[in-house]
C-alpha cells in the first residue's frame, strides 16, 4: 500500500468558482525523495496541505475524491492526528519560530504530545545534530541567519519522528548556496533516515538530482509523473513552463548536435561533466 495515495481529488476554496485542484490521482511510496513542480498557482501547495489535513480542516471549502496518508483517510481525522505522521515546513521559517531559544523551538511540539523528559531530551538533541545545529541550540532563533531558521523549523519537524516530511518552497528566501546547503540536509535524512521527502520547489537546478520522483502540475491537474530524467527530456514539460536544469538543457542541444553522450539524461552539471569527460576519452 503507498504511504501516500490520491484518488480523483478535487479540493475548492471557499468562495472560489473554479477548484484549486481536480481529478488528481497519484502514489507515492515509502522512502521516496518526491518533487513536485509547476507554474506559480498550479495547485502544488494546495495539494501539499491535502496531505497533512490543512485542507479541508483548516481551510474548508469542498473537497471530493479519497486520500489517505499513512493508512489514514485524512478527511476523517483532524489535523493533530496527522501531525504524528507528517511535518510540514513552511516557506518562510519565522513562521514556524518563536521561543526564545532555538532549542525551546525544537521542543515545542514534543512538549505538546506530552513527551517525557528524558525523550524530548533524546530527540531534540537528535534532530539538532541530524540539522547540524546542535552548537547553536542556546542563540535565539531571530538572531540567526535564513539557512539557520530553516534548519531550525526542519529540526522543529525532525523531532516529532514524522514518516514523511513536507517543504513548501523551504529556500525561497534563501540565496542558491544556503539553499544547496538545506537540500544536502533534507537529501541526508531521505537516505539515512529512509524519510519520505515531499518538496514543492520551482529551482530544480538545485533539486532535480535529489529526487526519484517527480510530479508536474499545471492548472491544477496532475500532467505528468514518473522519473525525472524522462519527464525532463519531455518537450510538454517545457512547454507546461517548467525550469528545466541548465545541465539537461545542454545535453539535449549537444545530442541533437550529434554528440555521443549516451543516453542517460544528466540533472545536474556534475553528471554532464562526467558524460562530457567519458565522451572526449573514447
């Protein structure tokens, strides 16, 4: 059974005509590092808060279709239920700071579950090396830069020991090697912790080459899924307006150039790097 599972949803805001998303269907399995992406309004937060019950619970409005998100029918069970199962992290991460410490932040939601002392103790610490924070655990959240606060609302997320993890354009307001440095982390926990990562995120020149699962979204509908290296050798990919990576865009001009690069498309400029190298050798 997927640990994430959509069936025909259909979610409208309140006093909206035309829904927000409709007719998705999609599964995504335990350990997957997903990415979802798509042009600015096409449904990919929306979808996002469908799986830890913000929606229909918090945002109302009419939802149709089934999801069920680890063995749960998210529509039957509030918010706090899920909260064991998934953790979000929102955009900006002062949203999700506010103790005055960044170790208190950590706690916060453990103390809310009733989390022993010795426990909370446990995880926290855990969460705060996984996040490679833990020397800064006494500063207060707001006196640290934007790569620090985020590490700070995953680590926040961490120590509920969710299955799955789910980052709303998490770097936004990052610059490209803050946000590098965040996508190595949440890649680290995918692997070694065997998380299932879902990230919304538009750079895919930074995360294309994290993820073994990627979802285009366009208009509110699901218009393509499946592995990344063939989705982005699509040309309806491009023209749904999806950044496709520098790296892929290159191998594609080179190929129709006549260039023997093989036929496994590259994500990212190392693995061009490494096929161009491979190339000029033979």
């Amino acid at each position: 059974m997927a640990l994430i599972e959509t069936r025909n949803l259909t979610y409208t805001y309140p006093g909206i005509s035309k829904p927000s998303i409709e007719d998705v269907s999609i599964q995504i399995e335990k350990g997957e590092f997903v990415l979802i992406t798509g042009p600015s309004g096409c449904g990919k937060t929306t979808l996002c808060r469908c799986f830890n019950g913000l929606v229909p619970h918090f945002y109302q409005g009419e939802i149709k279709g089934d999801i069920t998100v680890a063995g749960i029918n998210t529509l039957d069970h509030h918010t706090y239920e899920l909260a064991k199962h998934v953790g979000l992290v929102f955009q900006n991460p002062e949203n999700q700071l506010f103790a005055l410490s960044i170790e208190k932040d950590v706690a916060f939601g453990l103390e809310n579950v009733g989390a022993s002392r010795e426990a909370m103790r446990q995880k926290v610490d855990w969460a705060l090396h996984q996040t490679g924070i833990y020397d800064i655990r006494d500063r207060s959240p707001h006196e640290i830069s934007g790569g620090q606060q985020q590490r700070v609302a995953i680590a926040s997320v961490l120590a509920m020991e969710p299955e799955i993890i789910v980052l709303d354009e998490p770097t936004s307001f990052l610059d490209p090697l803050s946000a590098e440095k965040i996508f190595e982390v949440i890649y680290k926990l995918n692997k070694e912790q065997g998380i299932t990562v879902v990230l919304i995120e538009h750079r895919l020149d930074l995360t294309a080459k994290y993820t073994n699962h990627l979802i285009v979204m366009d208009q509110g509908r699901v218009c393509l899924e499946g592995d990344p290296r063939d989705i982005l050798s699509k040309e309806e990919t491009q023209r749904i307006g999806v950044g496709i990576p520098k790296a892929t865009l290159l191998y594609q001009m080179l190929k129709k150039e006549g260039c023997s690069l093989g036929n496994r498309t590259p994500l990212c400029s190392e693995e061009l790097a490494d096929q161009i190298l491979e190339a000029l050798s033979r």
